[in-house]
C-alpha cells in the first residue's frame, strides 16, 4: 500500500472512532440523571467478606461510609410522615364556623345510645356534620364515647369551606339529621334561623375565597433530565419523605397532627413506571397551601430555600406557571404579602394552621 493510502485509512479509522465515541457520549447525556447508588455499610461489607478484612480494609470502609450519599429509604420515610403526620384529635365545634344546634335532654343519655343514634355519613351536603355531648362527669363538650354519659347534647354543620358556602339545601339536611339524632335519644333540637344561618355562612365564604392563597414554584431541569430516583434523593437531603401518592413528597410539620409544610409533586406516571429509573422528569412542582400551615414554621421562606438549592444541585430553574424565571425581589414581594394576609386571618380567628383555619379552608 502506498503512504497515502495508508494514511487515508489511518484517517478514516480516527474519524470512525470519533463518530462513535460521539454517539455513546450523546447517548450518556441524554439518560437522566440517576440517584447516587447506596454504599455499603462497614458492617454489610463485613458480612459479605466473611469477617476476614484486615484493619486497614476495615479503615477504609470507615471512610468510604463517612463518604456516602444521603440514599432514599422509602420505608423509613414513611414511618416519619406517619409520625409526624398522625391525625391529632377530632376537632370541636366551634360557634365562629358552625350552625349550632342545641339537643335537650329530659334525663342523661349513655355513649354507647348516642353512638348507636348516630346517623351514617357525617356530611350534610359538601358540609361537615358533627355531633358533641356535655358530660356529665367533666361538664366539657366531647364527641360520644362509650362509658361516658351525657346531659346535653349539639348538633353542627360548618357553615364554609372550599366548595362554597352552606346553602338552604344543605341546612334542611342538617336539620334532618339532626332531628332524627334527638328522636333516637328522646331529645328536643332547638334550630337556629335558617336565613340568619345561611347568611353568616355567605359573609364567612366570602371572607375565606378572598384571604385562601396556595402557592406554587416550578423547578425546569436547564440541560440532562432527572430520574425520579434522582429527584427523590436530592429532596430527601432538604428533610423531604416521600408522600402517600406516587410522585408526591411532602416536608413534614415540626408538630405532629400538623398538615405539611411543603409539597413537592412530578409525573404519577413515571413514578409507577416499570423502570422509574429509565423515566426522564423535566419538572417537578414545589407547593405550600399557605392556610393549612402554621406561620410559626415559616413555610414560604423555606419554600424559597427548598427552591433555591434543589434548582442548584440539580442544575434547573425556578419558573412560575407562565415560564417566566422568578428572582429574589419577587420572593420577597410575595413574602411581604403573606405577612399582612397572616395578619388578616390572625384578626379573624381564622389563623393559618390553626384547627378553625384548616377547617375552613379545606
């Protein structure tokens, strides 16, 4: 062969070995982004080798323990959010958001009768329905319990939540059920005026549709997408466990009983993939309904922290629901509008996290 030859094919082999080497890198940039791998304790990889290493192995796998990534333990997580998540006692009725039925009562009544009295669904309409009884041994307000015995008892329905106000429909409803409460118990109800009823829940449905605020951020990934394991860890390292919904996590209350701080939500899909890890995510949504959580725990300002460095390590923007990047001054802005709407629902006894709060705005 001549040396031109032999160069040509020289040549030709370099430009092949570049065209490929091109392909597998492109190939690698465009997988997402997976979760770094778990590494084995010093006490599994002692297990694995038999109890033989060395004290200087034994060294190593110290420091390569002292070295590892945060993993996503979904088991534990989920113990956590049970934890700190636990359903706190049932709420009382409250005159402020509930029309009030008094039940008298002719001689005292057992639990287990009111219980058994007790109609079947505890919604009259969209609006919750409960019942309470004045005990006869403490003289506080309670919900029927076994054993105990009562002197009194009333009837409620809120006037106001999320779906609307409590309409004349659903009042007649109350009244029904709570008419046949008191027969089954041989009690009187005593009705409040359906109009003035109806009305104050009109003025509260009015006051909670104008002061509800449920914020959102939208995380963009700028250039290689990230696997749901990926975007678990990296939010698991910030306190975040995962949530009872696929693709739902939640940063759970410093209090138990206590709704979540914060959620964090991406693809349902691509969570209950076959290969979640193959699954390429390129958004992912951070929320906080800011009435469900107490201002003590600084949601929003912990939302912007969760913003700023899950966008850091994962190499994405902060964007809102138009696509347009949010910037600090505009954090702060909102924040500064939160304060004063703490403030209006501090004045309405309504406060954000509080059991009336959450009630209403639910």
């Amino acid at each position: 062969m001549s040396t031109l030859q032999i160069s040509l094919a020289v040549v030709g082999g370099l430009v092949l070995a570049g065209v490929v080497a091109h392909s597998a890198w492109s190939s690698r940039r465009s997988l997402p982004k997976q979760a770094t791998p778990k590494v084995p304790s010093v006490q599994e990889a002692a297990q694995n080798d038999g109890n033989n290493q060395s004290p200087s192995q034994a060294e190593g796998l110290d420091e390569l323990a002292n070295r590892q990534e945060p993993s996503f333990d979904t088991d534990s997580a989920l113990s956590s959010l049970a934890k700190l998540t636990a359903p706190e006692k049932k709420p009382g009725l409250d005159i402020l958001i509930d029309a009030m039925a008094t039940v008298v009562l002719e001689s005292v009544v057992s639990g287990e009768a009111a219980l058994a009295a007790m109609p079947s669904t505890s919604r009259a309409g969209s609006k919750p329905f409960g019942v309470e009884g004045l005990s006869a041994a403490t003289g506080e307000w309670e919900f029927p319990a076994a054993g105990h015995r009562y002197s009194a008892f009333q009837c409620g329905v809120q006037l106001a939540n999320r779906t609307g106000a409590l309409n004349q429909i659903e009042y007649s409803e109350f009244v029904m059920k709570a008419q046949a409460f008191a027969d089954a118990i041989g009690g009187e109800p005593e009705f409040p005026e359906m109009l003035d009823e109806v009305a104050r829940a009109r003025e509260l449905d009015q006051f909670a549709s104008g002061h509800d605020a449920q914020l959102s951020f939208t995380l963009r990934a700028i250039h290689t997408a990230w696997s749901p394991g990926y975007v678990q860890q990296s939010a698991a390292m910030l306190g975040f466990v995962a949530g009872l919904i696929p693709g739902r996590m939640v940063l759970p209350a410093s209090q138990p009983g206590q709704a979540p701080i914060l959620g964090l939500a991406f693809d349902t899909q691509a969570a209950m993939a076959e290969d979640p890890e193959q699954t390429a995510l390129r958004e992912l949504t951070l929320s906080l309904d800011v009435p469900q959580v107490l201002r003590s725990e600084q949601p929003f300002a912990r939302m912007c922290e969760a913003a700023i460095a899950l966008a850091a390590n994962m190499d994405g923007v902060i964007i809102d629901d138009n696509g347009n990047l949010i910037r600090p001054e505009a954090m702060e802005a909102i924040h500064a509008d939160l304060e004063h709407l703490y403030d209006l629902l501090d004045g309405r006894d309504l406060s954000a996290g509080s059991v009336l709060g959450r009630r209403v705005f639910s």
